[in-house]
C-alpha cells in the first residue's frame, strides 16, 4: 500500500463516521432509534436492503468459488433468485404487524415462550453474521495489502467506526450510511473485471486458459445442479422471513409500497452485482494461470486479485469498499440486536415499565456489547462460504414456523416448537452419518437440508393438528391487521385502519387455505392488484438478469 491508499482509507473512515453522527442528530425516541419512525423514502429503503444484504465475505466466497469451479457456483448467491419475486408478497407482513422486532411477531402468533425461543435465536443469528462478515473482510485485506495490514487492526478500527456512529443514530444513523456505502460497494463488484480482462488478454484468451465448464451457467461439474438450487431456493424464501433484520428492510419505509420497493429491487441490485464478482472469478484463475502462480485457498483469490491488479490509490479505494459492506450490515445489525435484547427481554421480563429514555439507553448499550462478541465468533470461522450458508440455514428452520404461521392460521406453539427441535435434530443427525463427523458447521449440502426441512414441516402440521389451537380472539387480531392497511393517512368510519382490499392491497399468500371460501376469489384483480402487479414485474426482471449472465458468457 502506498500513501494515498492510507489517505482513502483513512478518509472514508471519517467521512462515513461524520455522516453517521451528523445524520444522527434526528434521533429522539426509542422508535426513531429502533424503526427510524417509519418515514425512510423508497430509495433509502433500496440502499438500506442492498446494503445490509451484501456483505464482505460474499465477494469473497463467490469469487473463490468460480476460481476453483467455475461460473455456475453464482447460484451459491444466486439461491434467492427465484425467490426474489416473493419478497413484493412478504414485506408487507411485516409493517402490518406494528411491532419493532420479529420477536414481538412470533410472540403475538405463537405467545410468549415461542418469542423468548426466537429472540434468542435472533441475537445468536446476529453474533454469528457479524462474525463471518468480519472474516471475510479480514481475508480480503490480509492479501490485498500485501500483509502491510493487520487483518486484527482493520477489524477494530471497522467495527469503532460502526459502532460510533450505530451507537449514536440508530437506524436512521444505519440507513443513510447504508445508502451511501451501496455506491461503493458496486465500486468493489466491477472495478477488478476490466483490468483483469485487460491482463489476462480479454474473454478470448481467458476462454481458451480454462475448462470450458467454466462458462456454463448450470451444470454438475461446479456441484450446483437443478436438485441443489431448489434446495437453495427453499432455504432463502422460508429463511429470508425469519431473518431478524426484516423489519427494518420491509417495515421502516413511509408507505408499504417503499417497503416492498427497497426489500425486492435492492435484493435485484445485489443478483446484478454477483455477476461481476463471478467474473472476477473467472479472471483470477485465467491470471493464476498466466503467471504461474497457485493460491493455497481459493478464497484468497479477490484478495489475490486487489494485489496483483490495482494501482496506487485504487487499493485504497477497494479497501473502502470492502469495508463499506461489512459496515453498511453490521450497523444495522447491531440497531437490530439492541431492538431484540430491549423489547424482547429488558421490557418484557425485566423491567416492564421502563421509560421510553431507559429503553433507549438500553438499546444502545445491549447492541454494542453484543456486536462485541461477534468479534470472538469470526475468530472462529475457517471457511467464508460455509459459515455464511451456516447462519441462513438457522434462519430457515426458523422460518419454517414464521412463514408457516402467516399461511396457515391452525399452526400452533406446538407445531412450531415441534418444527424446530425436529429440523434442527434432521439435521445434524444426515450431516452425522453422511459425514461420520459430529460438527457446529458443516458443508452446506442439499440433501440433509432438503431432509431437515420436510421432516420440520412436517412435525409442524401434525403436531399442530393433534394439539389444542390457539386462543381464537388473539389469532384473529393477528390476521386481522394483516388484513388492514398500515399507511393509511386515516382510520375508516369504524375507527380502525382500512381494509386492504377497499386500495387493491390485499395479500395472496396470506392464510393460503382460505383460498378454498368463494369470497377470496371475488373481485380478485381488483383486491390483489399491487401484489400481483409487482409479482410480475419482479419476474421480469429475474429473466433479465439470467439473460444478461447467459449473454456475457457466450462473449
């Protein structure tokens, strides 16, 4: 590293802190601290899902794995591709809720024991993500800058920066940074390709250096076949509901439509991305090759490709923008775990009547101790990919019981604890015996997950249906807000929120067995009209994507 890449470095460490702080100076109640009061236009939303979706170690695991199999590895990240279209039905659960954390949702579905179970979930979620995140940054730096950095050094320095201005601003702090980092974040995703073609003598010469399976979109040699990307696919549309940061991706903007905008099409910014770190894949192990260089860890290969292509500055540059996503998802991570320890366990069984001023206090002070520990976590972690896929396999066990309980009004706390001890025990005990190894973090393979999650829904519906339901009186007002519009600029004539269906707002995957009434199916265009419009439009814009990586790769 020369001087002027400390000088960027440097400089986007304090220029983003300032922002943070400045931007903070809205923050006055523990909502505006948590949910940023709800008011955060479409375009902040877009920034905000893009960035907390798009962390340092997926450049890193996406590229080392098209170095070592090629370009169809991309459904590694690719796996919530065909779900993506789904999130314009599922964001609206979440601001129609009312609450600030998924916690207080699964306890109003569920009750109290089942909240606890899932707030505690939520935090080790959030401890383990924070800590791959900072992994992966730490293996892009260490070889990037030559090892004139200490990956430890870089780390802390990262992790004060987020938390100053976290600490400070909340969510509000959060997604404006959130928003300013995405620009270079895309920074990072593209800037590597055109000077990689240039070394490596363009597609021609990069075509002929490697196995011509290294072009496909799909195919069995990368280990990504039809059968592994359906699984791919279940484990990012049950698990994407559960993630405990979704209230703040779907049910933060000023409207519904803002939430739905951000979460969908900043989710379709991040598969446009991939591509180029596929591609960055692709020209690393053509420049291997010419250079007759070999790389001990194929997740070495974005690091390796920084140092060996960049210019004075330009390391700097991609350093920043490295960090810029680990930051952009550990702030908001650490709002959402202070959120989750506040309202979940401080007020809930602690301290109920505390002041709006003591759940503020809290909120900062639990967010930044346990955004601590997800420091000792990454310590921890030997591969990028797997501990990444690790973490989004919970979240699907778990998301077996919040999607289920959205889409089926019978399910129960029963159910939902069956579904999770039995998918859990699933799979441990496939990854046992096709191992003979007893791990924390195993490979993500398709079979055991495919077999842990069909046995949890499974449990989930007969345990469900042998055991008593829930009380009738909470379960309808449960469906019911799910029913009402949450942005609505006035109450109806009977004082409530209006219905959904009276604006076309009415939501298709709501109580899926309903369907079977005649009066779900009246005016059905007109009741379903925004999910259905933006359901379309989302799955043009997946064949788009597909079609631009297909024509890239016949260049």
């Amino acid at each position: 590293m020369s001087s002027i890449d400390y000088i960027v470095l440097a400089g986007y460490f304090i220029l983003i802190t300032l922002f943070g702080i400045w931007i903070s100076g809205r923050i006055k109640t523990s909502d505006g601290y948590f949910r940023g009061e709800r008011k955060f236009k479409w375009y902040i939303m877009i920034g905000q899902a893009f960035g907390v979706g798009t962390h340092a170690e997926m450049p890193v695991a996406q590229t080392g794995a098209t170095f070592n199999s090629g370009f169809a590895t991309i459904w590694y990240q690719w796996k919530n591709m065909l779900i993506t279209p789904f999130y314009w039905l599922i964001a609206p659960f979440y601001r129609r809720s009312e609450r600030t954390t998924l916690g207080e949702i699964v306890e109003d579905r569920y009750g109290s024991g089942m909240g606890l179970a899932y707030t505690v979930f939520a935090i080790t979620f959030f401890v383990f993500s924070m800590g791959v995140m900072l992994q992966g940054a730490a293996k892009v730096i260490s070889v990037a800058s030559g090892s004139q950095l200490s990956p430890n050094v870089i780390v802390l320095l990262m992790t004060a920066a987020f938390i100053l201005y976290s600490f400070i601003g909340g969510l509000i702090a959060a997604a404006y940074t959130d928003f300013i980092q995405s620009f270079l974040i895309i920074t990072l995703s593209v800037m590597l390709i055109p000077l990689g073609l240039k070394e490596v003598g363009g597609f021609h010469s990069m075509k002929e250096m490697l196995p011509v399976h290294f072009f496909d979109l799909v195919n069995s040699q990368s280990g990504i076949d039809a059968f592994t990307i359906a699984m791919l696919a279940v484990n990012g549309i049950v698990g994407i509901t559960a993630q405990p940061h979704m209230i703040s991706m779907c049910a933060t903007g000023n409207t519904e439509r803002a939430g739905r905008i951000g979460q969908t099409f900043g989710s379709m910014v991040k598969r446009l991305i991939t591509i180029g770190w596929a591609l960055t894949g692709l020209v690393v192990a053509a420049l291997v090759i010419k250079k007759g260089v070999s790389l001990p860890d194929p997740e070495m290969a974005f690091g390796y490709a920084c140092n060996a292509l960049l210019m004075p500055g330009l390391v700097g540059l991609m350093l920043a923008a490295i960090l810029a996503a680990n930051m952009s998802s550990c702030s908001n991570f650490m709002v959402n775990t202070g959120a989750l320890f506040t309202r979940n366990l401080y007020k809930r069984y602690i301290r109920p009547g505390a002041t709006d001023r003591q759940l503020l206090r809290i909120g900062r002070y639990s967010g930044l101790i346990l955004s601590i520990l997800a420091v000792l976590f990454a310590l921890s972690i030997k591969n990028v990919l797997h501990g990444f896929l690790f973490v989004e396999t919970f979240a699907a066990f778990m998301g077996i019981i919040f999607l289920g309980g959205i889409i089926w009004k019978r399910a129960n706390r029963y159910g939902a604890a069956a579904a999770v001890i039995t998918s859990l025990t699933a799979y441990y005990l496939a990854n046992y015996l096709s191992s003979g190894e007893l791990m924390l973090v195993y490979k993500w393979k398709p079979a055991p997950f495919g077999i842990s999650m069909l046995t949890g829904f499974f449990f989930f519906w007969l345990i469900s249906i042998l055991t008593r339901p829930e009380d009738n009186d909470r379960i309808e007002a449960f469906f019911d807000n799910m029913n009402r519009k949450s942005d609505a600029p006035a109450p109806g004539p009977d004082g409530k929120k209006p219905l959904a269906s009276e604006t076309g707002d009415d939501l298709l995957l709501l109580d899926l067995p309903g369907w079977k009434k005649r009066e779900r199916w009246k005016n059905f265009f007109k009741r379903y009209r925004e999910d259905i419009a933006g359901f379309i439009l989302s799955w043009m814009m997946v064949g788009l994507l597909i079609l631009l990586a297909w024509i890239i790769l016949k260049i």
